[in-house]
C-alpha cells in the first residue's frame, strides 16, 4: 500500500477506507489527496456514524429558514422582518490539551458560523463537563477553559449569558467544552455559503497560515486521544481582535451585492472551506497554494490546505467585484487575496502555480462511507436501572444539613465565579443575566425578545439513553416557559465516546431517538447541531451527553419571568407531578453526594410536560404569576431555596408529604415548575390549571428570614445563601 499506515493513523482512515477511495477515485491518490479525503471523511466533518441517525431528529417548521447542514447555522423566523441564526459546536480535545487556547479558539469557531450568515453576534452560552475539582488537574482545566471563554468573547463584545457546568469522575481525562452562539439577521439579507457561478472567485481573507490545527478535524476530533503531548501542535492559537475586524468587514460585506457566498474556514481549513461551498451548488474549484499567504517558511501543499489557522474567511466574489470587496477589507485593515476560482466541472484542483497537486471529484470528497452499526444495551445497565432504592436509608429526618451540603455542591452552587469573568452586559441587550433559568435578551427596536438555555444530563443518559435524552429537550424547553418564552428552535452538541464500540453507538442511537421523540411532542425543531465522538481517553468514555441549545421568543419583554420570590405574603405553588408518587430519586444528584451511587429508574409523562409548560406560559403572560423556576438538580428543596435566593425572602413551607421524606424533598421527578403569587389570585391559577388538566399544589408562603418546611427543614435564610454561594469558590480552593 503506497500510503502508509502512519500517514492514515493521522488522518484518522483506516485502511478499508483507503481501499474504498482507491476503489472509487480508480487509482492511488497522493498525499495532499489522502489529506483531503482524511479531513472530509472524518467523523467532525463527514459525520460518518451520525449522519443516519440524525435524520431522525425533526427540523420542519414554518419559521425554519434553512435546513440542517444547508448552510453554517441554523436561521428561525422571529417576525419584523428579522431572524435569529445559532449554532452549537464542541471543542473538548482541543480544551484538554490547552484549556486556555481550545476554549478561546472554540468561541471564534462558532462565532464565525454566524457573521458568516450575514448575522451580528448577540448572545454566547457553553455547557461544560469537567472531572472533581478536588483534583488539580481539573482545577486547572476548569479555570483555563473558563478564561478562554471571557477572554476571546469579551474582546469581541459579544455577552456570554447562559450556560451550565457539571463535574462528574467520568470526565476527567475528557473534559466537554460546548460552545453556543446566537445572531440577529435581516431575513431577506441572510448569507448563503454555496460556492457558485462559474469564473466567480474565491478571495482569502484574514489572518495569515501557519502550521497550527494541522490534523484537528480529522486527528484530534475523530478518535480517541491517548498522549496529549503528541496532539498539542493540533491546538490552534486565536487572535480575538483580528476576528472583531472580520466580523465587522464580513457584516459590512454581507449588506453589498459584491458576493454570492461567505464561508469561514474551520475545522479542516480551506480543505473544508473550499470544497464543502462548491459542494452545496454543484460546483467545482480551482485553488492556488502559492497564492495563500503564510507565517510559517516551508509549507507543503498538504500543510496550507489543511491547516485550522485561525480568523480567516473565503468569500465567492463576484467577477469584477474584487476590487470594491478588496477595499472593505483594507478599510478594515484586513489582508485579502485572491486564491482561486469557482469551475462547473464537480472537480476540486489543488494547484502550486502551475503544477497540480490534487486533482479529486468534490462528490467523491464529500461523500464519505455512513456507518449504522449494531448497538447493543450494556449488559451493566440493567442492574443499575432496577437497583432497589427502597434499601437506601431515607435521610430525610437531616434534611437540612443535606440541603445545605446540597446547596454547596460544586453542581448545584452558585457559578458566579464563572459568569462574573464574562461581561453579559455588553451591547446592552440582556434583560435577564446568567443564573435563571434562561437568559433573556431584547430585539432593538420592537418589543420582542428572545429567551436562550443550554442544558443536558450525562448522569441521566448514562443510565437511560432514551428518556435522558427525552429530559433534556423537555427541561431546555421547560426552563425558556419559566423564563415566558415559546420554544421555537433547537441547536445541539451531541458528545459521546466511540461509535464503533456497540455500546457507545448503543446510547448514541438511544439519546437521539429519544431527543426526537421529545421535539415531535414538544413541536421544537432541531435547526443545526455538532457530533463530537471519540471522548473517551485509554478506553474510558465520558457520559453521553447530548446538550440541547434551544431558542425562544417573547412576542412582549413586559411578560417575562425570573426564578425569584418578588413579595412578601406572596403564595408559592407547583404545578405539575405526575401525581403518581413517582419516586424521583434515580440518577439524582442526591444520590450521587449523599449515597456516593448513580443508579436508578428515570420516567417522563411528555403528554403532561407539554400541558404544564403550555399552563405556566400562559400563566406568565396574563400576569398571574410573579415568578417561575424549573425543579430540577436537588429537587424540590433546592428549587425553593434556589427561588428564596433570588428573590433575597425566605419561606414557610408547608404541604402534605406523602412517603419517604428523602424522595419529597430531593427527588428530581420531571414536569414541575414552582411559581410565586398574589393571594388573590390563586383562583385564576387553579382555573388554569384545571383547563390545562395540570397538578396545582398549594406549597406555602414567601417571607421572612428563615427557610422552613413544616418541621423538616429550619435555617437561616443567611445560612442558604451562604452555603449556595461559597460551594463553587470552595471547591476551587
């Protein structure tokens, strides 16, 4: 075999692959070839064991604009003429080998997927995964991730306003880095990034190439990583104030006639780039090597093309605009050339000068082998599914020094250490800051805003993949109904260990088959989306976790909600429960820091999740209700807290318990949201909720200084807030 093995290893194709390329291209194909196909063909690229399944997931709508995988977000419909463009993608091994640089350059990635759409930028969320921080190392990565984020999204000014973090054993060799960005567009002046019109061409802009990211698509994002010392040279560097500069020329760009097509040039750089553009309209291309600027002497063909330098950008010109583009980029203080054109041939030429280097059909590049292989349930998870909960010690007569251990766990504290380094406040448009439910964040000039959350629980997928998967659609989309919004749109970043192990495969098809069900009943469309597989370090692999990003709207910013108690006198209820006593307790973080176990059955009634979000909406919107929070991690004891915290007043709980204390307080059963009230008002409530067929129980009332509930939990509200605050700042040391 004229490739050796090596060469395939980093580009991460094995050997039936080759064969499968030889076979179709009907000769061997040379190293830059190899090159191109290695970066296409990976799984971050080609999406070789997630293609199939993802076509499960729904994503028609009436306010969808493009469909998945058309362009390099997803754009929703959200009236007056605008529309919101988001994307969601990870970068966890790049986070684990250089927290500070993988985190930053994660955040200039997904950036770009949206200004290239001819969308600002207004909005940054993350979900993050780490291992203990009572071990160094995770320390380590957690406070360098989280600058990286600050830093690269700050230069830019663009606010970071909602996220989650979580730490868990089973990431600490493979920390998850998931990075979110949301953008406003006028709709009729959205970007396409399809290559097109033959003799048009393609114009290199931003900063110059270098050696850096070589391998990142297909080496460091498409398998299992055992020595982070060979794999850190695949760590790119970023340049925040250069990417400022290309937003800004991109977005002037995009309101001119000078171009048919922006794409940036991401994972797999301009292998990608080039070729994934004259792709999407049938095109091909011709693209000079010599042509591309460098930082680096010596570069090979190989080298240039598959480069993941960071800030740099391809723009389709139209023939004879390339002077007027090439003056917005000078004024911009950006470098611009002019590196190849656009064919009608399907061929993609690679060229350095006048020889040619690659010569490959792009439908050859871009069409890689799918792969359905056979999952299989892991034959430990059937025990762990029905461990018996009733010989675990009900706890529940301390109840109030678990709350507060509770309120202090690094999972549940207050992540004010986190969102204080980021500036959530810039451009002036967050109504509602990180640390509610969902963040809110108004639409100059009208009376709209959106709503924005991330969320997913590992913990939940790892002992049941499918109805993990359904919860974290359904509490994204319960958390935005807290907040008053209707969900219009889903972005995902599905991060799972290695698809060619039966069992891995066996809880990816799981998650999305579950997460499909969820958005067919909730009618949420998944718009746009990552894969990241291969996390796993020395045959260990992190929890599925798939992190749903979702979108909403409020029509009016005058009739949202936040999670805090607003009056003294006020009564404080919860809608929903399933009414069937379900226990609550499985895979809770209850069990996990008390019973040191993660074990359990998981259930959710969707029929009764769609009624309890549709009831609570509608409850925010005729003002019935004063504020709304989501029970979720901790359960009904923390969700209450939680709201006592926010809102700065205590409560005087008070309701009839039925069965094991532990359960009550601390079970996290789905479908219920805890709301605050006028008295006067509980009527409205009741025929509401009645009208949605939705459980209302009365819980108590909100005042005073003190956290009670009945004569199980009695402290301080001083001592709630001091435990919630200081966990994180603890943990960290």
């Amino acid at each position: 075999m004229p490739i050796s093995r090596e060469v395939l290893d980093k580009v991460a194709l094995s050997e039936e692959e080759y064969d499968l390329i030889v076979q179709r291209l009907g000769r061997e194909p040379n190293l830059v070839e190899i090159g191109l196909f290695g970066s296409l063909w990976s799984e971050h690229c080609g999406y070789k064991h997630s293609k199939l399944l993802l076509k499960l997931l729904p994503h028609a709508s009436p306010r969808v604009l493009v469909n998945p995988g058309e362009e390099n977000a997803g754009a929703v419909d959200i009236g007056d003429g605008l529309c919101a463009v988001m994307k969601m993608e990870s970068h966890n091994h790049p986070s684990a080998i250089e927290p500070y640089q993988g985190a930053a350059t994660g955040v200039g990635g997904i950036v770009r997927d949206i200004f290239t759409m001819g969308a600002r930028p207004i909005a940054l969320l993350n979900s993050l995964r780490f291992g203990p921080l009572s071990e160094p190392r995770n320390r380590y990565l957690f406070s360098g991730v989280v600058a990286g984020i600050a830093g690269y999204g700050n230069c830019l000014g663009i606010p970071d306003v909602a996220g989650e973090v979580c730490f868990s054993p089973t990431y600490s060799a493979n920390p998850l880095v998931n990075a979110m960005c949301v953008g406003i567009a006028e709709r009729r002046k959205l970007v396409s990034s399809k290559a097109s019109g033959k003799g048009n061409l393609m114009m290199l802009v931003g900063a110059d190439t270098g050696r850096d990211g070589l391998h990142g698509a297909s080496g460091l994002a498409s398998k299992a990583f055992e020595d982070e010392r060979e794999l850190r040279p695949t760590v790119q560097v970023g340049n925040p104030f250069m990417e400022k500069l290309l937003l800004e020329a991109c977005l002037e760009l995009a309101q001119t006639d000078y171009i048919v097509a922006l794409q940036d040039l991401g994972a797999a750089g301009l292998t990608s780039s080039a070729i994934e553009s004259a792709s999407k309209s049938g095109s091909g291309i011709v693209v000079d090597v010599s042509k591309v600027p460098r930082r680096e002497e010596g570069m090979s063909p190989y080298e240039v093309m598959l480069s993941e330098s960071q800030e740099r950008m391809l723009a389709i010109v139209k023939r004879g605009c390339e002077d007027n583009v090439k003056a917005i980029f000078d004024k911009w203080d950006l470098r611009s050339d002019i590196i190849g054109e656009v064919t009608d041939d399907g061929m993609a030429r690679i060229k350095e000068g006048e020889e040619v280097v690659a010569e490959v059909p792009i439908e050859l590049l871009t069409t890689p082998p799918l792969y359905q292989p056979k999952g299989i349930k892991p034959a430990w998870l059937a025990a762990l599914q029905k461990f018996d909960l009733s010989t675990i010690p009900d706890t529940g007569e301390n109840a109030s020094s678990i709350l507060l251990r509770l309120l202090a766990s690094p999972n549940i504290a207050s992540k004010e250490w986190l969102y204080r380094q980021y500036d959530h406040q810039v451009q002036i448009n967050t109504a509602v800051p990180p640390g509610s439910d969902a963040a809110v964040l108004r639409i100059k000039g009208t009376k709209k805003a959106i709503a924005l959350t991330a969320d997913g629980n590992g913990r939940y997928c790892y002992l049941d993949p499918y109805t993990g998967g359904i919860i974290a659609v359904a509490e994204a989309a319960r958390n935005l109904a807290c907040a008053g919004a209707e969900p219009l749109a889903i972005t995902d970043c599905l991060n799972f260990g290695n698809p060619e192990r039966p069992e891995v495969y066996y809880q990816l098809e799981q998650c999305i088959r579950g997460m499909a069900q969820a958005c067919q009943i909730l009618d949420i469309p998944v718009i746009s989306g990552n894969v990241s597989l291969y996390n796993e370090t020395r045959g260990e692999p992190v929890y599925p976790t798939p992190v749903v990003g979702m979108l909403g709207l409020i029509e009016d910013i005058d009739h949202h909600s936040t999670i805090g108690f607003k009056h003294e006198g006020d009564l404080v209820a919860m809608l929903g429960g399933d009414g069937k006593g379900t226990d609550g307790r499985g895979g809770s973080e209850y069990l996990e820091l008390i019973h040191d176990i993660v074990v359990g059955a998981l259930s959710i009634d969707l029929d009764l999740e769609k009624r309890v979000q549709r009831c609570c909406l509608e409850a925010i919107r005729q003002g019935i209700i004063r504020s709304a929070h989501d029970c979720s991690d901790g359960g009904l004891a923390v969700t209450l807290a939680e709201s006592c915290i926010a809102g700065g007043i205590g409560i005087k709980g008070k309701w009839k318990m039925a069965g094991r204390l532990d359960s009550e307080l601390f079970g996290e059963g789905q479908s219920r949201i805890v709301v605050s009230l006028e008295p006067a008002r509980l009527g409205e409530l009741r025929n509401l909720a009645a009208r949605h067929r939705v459980p209302l129980k009365e819980l108590g009332v909100a005042g005073g200084d003190h956290f009670l509930i009945e004569d199980v939990v009695d402290l301080p509200l001083a001592e709630v807030v001091g435990a919630w605050k200081s966990g994180l700042e603890k943990a960290m040391g």
